[in-house]
C-alpha cells in the first residue's frame, strides 16, 4: 500500500489554511439534488471523447486497477478546509496509464450518476494526490459522500471533486461543467481563492 502526502497542500497548522477558510474536523454533507441509488451489478465507467479507443469499465475491473491509500487536504467553496483525510482508491495516473488520447486533449469532463459535471485541466488530474476513492480515513464511502466512486482533487475546491463518477470525457478545449456553468470559476484554486468567474 503506497501513501502519498499532497505536496503544495502539507500544512502544521490551521493559520496555513487557504484564505478565506475555516479549519473544521467535520466532513459535512453538501449536495445539490438528490442521492442516487446505485446498484454496483450495473455500474460502468466510461472513457471517451478525444481518445483512440472508448474504454469501459465495470465496478471489479476499475478496483482491479489498483488501490492506493494517500493522504491530502480538502478545501470547499463554501469556506470549510479539512485539513487530514485519507482516502484509498484509484489513482488519477493508473487510469490514465490505461489510456491513449489526442495530444492535443488538455482538458477532462468528469461525469456522474445523477447527471453532475465538472471541468478539470489534465495537468490538474496528473498529480499524485488526485484519487478515484472508495474510501475515507478507512471507511468505505457512504453515498451521501459519493459512493460508490468519487474523484478525489485535493488542490482545487471540492465541487471539482465530483461524487458518484461513471465516467470521464477527455476534451482538447476547456468547457464549464454544472457549476462552472452557473458562475463557478474554471479552475478553482483555493490559493487564489477562484471561488466565481470573476475571481482571478
């Protein structure tokens, strides 16, 4: 088992916190919309958009992949930052391994159960800290925090980090997602504090 620190996020402190956040040890609940009911006999994977050859997978091939257990921050929009979680799942690069794309996809869609998207720069997703994860501080997810899958970006805000993924669309032009294209900022870095689009 292999863990990783997130690097630009490894903080002592609470006063370190990205600006504009408060420190909690809470995990709260924010959704928009309702829970789905996921039965695991039926749920897929899939990878398309700019890539030689559409992939999916079901629920035992992705875990086949190859679980890791790492260690990173988590920073919402709504200006809470838990500061020490661990998640275990699959990393961003085992998937990405799998893959062939367009040299020219510099951008991923990630879609969920329930109709959710979100826009991610793909040198955002090549980090080691960016996990498909099943589980937290070695708890299996509860769906109400996005199981049976849910993509893990600790250096962006936590609506980037999408609950009950099933797939992911690899894109050569950047393009808004479900709250970006409600005002949220493109890239969502808690450092910049790029919470809406008119934040720089």
């Amino acid at each position: 088992m292999t863990r990783i620190s997130s690097k630009n996020f490894s903080r002592k402190n609470d006063e370190n916190a990205p600006p504009g956040q408060v420190v909690t040890d809470k995990f709260p609940v924010l959704t928009f919309g309702s829970t789905p009911s996921i039965d695991l006999t039926d749920w897929k994977f899939s990878v398309t958009g700019s890539v030689s050859k559409r992939m999916e997978f079901d629920y035992q091939t992705f875990l086949g992949l190859g679980e890791i257990t790492l260690s990173s921050e988590f920073h919402c929009v709504t200006q809470w930052s838990n500061l020490n979680n661990t998640w275990s799942g699959i990393p961003f690069k085992t998937l990405f391994n799998q893959i062939q794309i367009s040299q020219e996809a510099k951008f991923a869609m990630i879609h969920c159960y329930g109709g959710y998207t979100t826009n991610v720069s793909l040198n955002v997703l090549l980090d080691d800290d960016v996990i498909f994860a099943t589980k937290h501080n070695g708890e299996k997810l509860t769906p109400d925090h996005g199981a049976p899958l849910r993509l893990i970006v600790p250096k962006r805000y936590a609506w980037k980090s999408a609950k009950w993924v099933n797939g992911i669309e690899f894109m050569e032009e950047d393009a808004p997602g479900f709250w970006e294209m409600r005002g949220y900022h493109m890239e969502g870095d808690p450092l910049k504090e790029q919470r809406f689009d008119s934040d720089i």
